[in-house]
C-alpha cells in the first residue's frame, strides 16, 4: 500500500490544509472509526495519520469530529474516512450515527493505564451492539513511548486480539511509531474483503450465479461478509466535497 500525504482534509473546522489535493479523487471510500476512553490518544493518532501532527495539549473532542486521507492499494485510489468521537461518557448518545456504515473500527487504549485497557471488552461490546456485524476491528495500545511506565503487557492485549479475532498494533502517536501500519492494516484488511466481493460479485455474473456466488466472502474476523454493507458502498470518481 502506498499513502498519500497530501490528500487529508479535515471534517474539524471544515478547513483544508494548503498542501493538500483539492480534487479529493478516489475510487473506493471506507468509514473508519476510532473508539476508547477519554485521553487515549484517539485524536492524535487521527491527526498523525491525515495531517502528520501531533498536539500535546489536545482537548477533549467535542462530539465528532473527523478527518480524511487517500492511500493507494494495487492502484486504487481509496479515500479513508476517519471519524473520532470523544471518549467522554457524557457523549456517548450519538453513537448509532456515529458507527453507522462504518467498515472499520480502531479500539485505542493507553499502555500505561490498565483502565483504559480492561474498558476494551465494552467498546467491543459497544461495536457490537451498534456497528454492522462485518466491521474489521483493531486494537490499539497507544502511547507506547511511555514503556517505562507501561501497565499493560503487550502479550496480554495480544492475547485479548487473538481471542476476539481484532487486528493488534502498539504505537505512538507522539513518535509516529507504527500509527501508518496500524492504519493500514485495517485498510489494507478492508480492502481485500471488498476485493474478494467484488470478484466474487463478477463470478456471479459470469455464471449467472447463484446463493453460492452471491459475493459473500470471509473477514479476517472470520465472519462471512455483509454484502448490504458494501454494495451500498459507493465507488466513486471525483468528488468535490467530504461527504459523511
Ligand atoms: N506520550 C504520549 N502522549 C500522547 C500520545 N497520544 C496522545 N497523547 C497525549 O494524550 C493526551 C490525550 O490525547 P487525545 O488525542 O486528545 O486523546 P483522545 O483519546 O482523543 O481523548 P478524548 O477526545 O477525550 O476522547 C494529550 O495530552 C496528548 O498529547 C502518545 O502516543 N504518547
Ligand atoms: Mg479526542
């Protein structure tokens, strides 16, 4: 997967940055979202994938906010949505919208503050109630540049992943450790479940198909995939506006 750094745009202000591609062209767009308790990092990870930035006086989010930015895979053009939400409890009504359509989710917690960690099982409880069945998930232990005074072991959260079949990445978003291949690995792992639809849909075509060929396929959550979910997402070309 290649990515392109110059085609994040963000949903904060509804500013764009000067670097930036102003033709937002791409073929496929992904709904992501990031998840976890308040101070994690969430918003620092969004703003280090799409814009390359770290803040380390962050506030708190204020209901959603959300950010873009176009990576390359096998030459499609693909437009990651990312929408971050605040870990507040006090904001936690909009979350039907909020996980509606979402093909991705990133699950983040704070290597050094085991709450954080041990509240994973109810945000994934959380997505489960409210997401589309098929959604890929990942977890995340952030802020892995505090191991000093790390409170959860790394094979612990591994080990967790491996049960609940979620992706499983530390990074930091204040060195910029492993945030791309966190990232990527959940776009790359969404991909290929829309790949394999896509050929699957083809297959049916050419074999006038039936229930056998009817474009499900398999996420690495092991589940078989909603095709709702992805049919009714858009292939797009040329888009001039964020569109959420
Ligand atoms: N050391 C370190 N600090 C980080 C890292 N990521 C975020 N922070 C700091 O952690 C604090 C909270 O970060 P945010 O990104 O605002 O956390 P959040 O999860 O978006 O919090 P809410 O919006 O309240 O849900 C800020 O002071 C950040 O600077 C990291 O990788 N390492
Ligand atoms: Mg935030």
């Amino acid at each position: 997967m290649s990515t392109s750094g110059t085609a994040a745009d963000s949903g904060n202000n509804g500013a764009t940055k000067d670097n930036q591609d102003y033709g937002f062209e791409y073929d496929i767009l992904f709904k992501l979202v990031l998840i976890g308790d308040s101070g994690v990092g969430k918003s620092n990870l969004l703003t280090r994938f799409t814009a390359n930035e770290f803040n380390i006086d962050s506030k708190s989010t204020i209901g959603v906010e959300f950010a873009n930015r176009i990576v390359q895979i096998e030459g499609k053009k693909i437009k990651a949505q990312i929408w971050d939400t605040a870990g507040q409890e006090r904001y936690r009504a909009i979350t039907s919208a909020y996980y509606r359509g979402a093909m991705g989710a990133l699950i983040v917690y704070d290597i050094t503050k085991s709450k954080s960690y041990e509240n994973c099982s109810d945000w994934l409880k959380e997505l489960k109630e409210n997401a589309d069945s098929n959604i890929v998930i990942g977890l995340i232990g952030n802020k892995s540049d505090l191991a000093h005074n790390r409170s959860v072991p790394t094979e612990e959260a591994r080990n967790f992943a491996k049960e609940n079949q979620l992706l499983f990445t530390e990074t930091s978003a204040l060195e910029n450790d492993n945030v791309e291949k966190a990232f990527e690995e959940l776009i790359t792992a969404i991909y290929n479940i829309y790949k394999k639809h896509q050929a699957n849909i083809d297959i049916g075509q050419d074999s006038q198909s039936n229930s056998n060929t009817n474009g499900a396929g398999i996420n690495p959550n092991g589940k078989s995939l909603n095709t709702v979910s992805l049919k009714d997402q858009k292939t797009k070309k040329s888009s001039s506006s964020n569109c959420c």
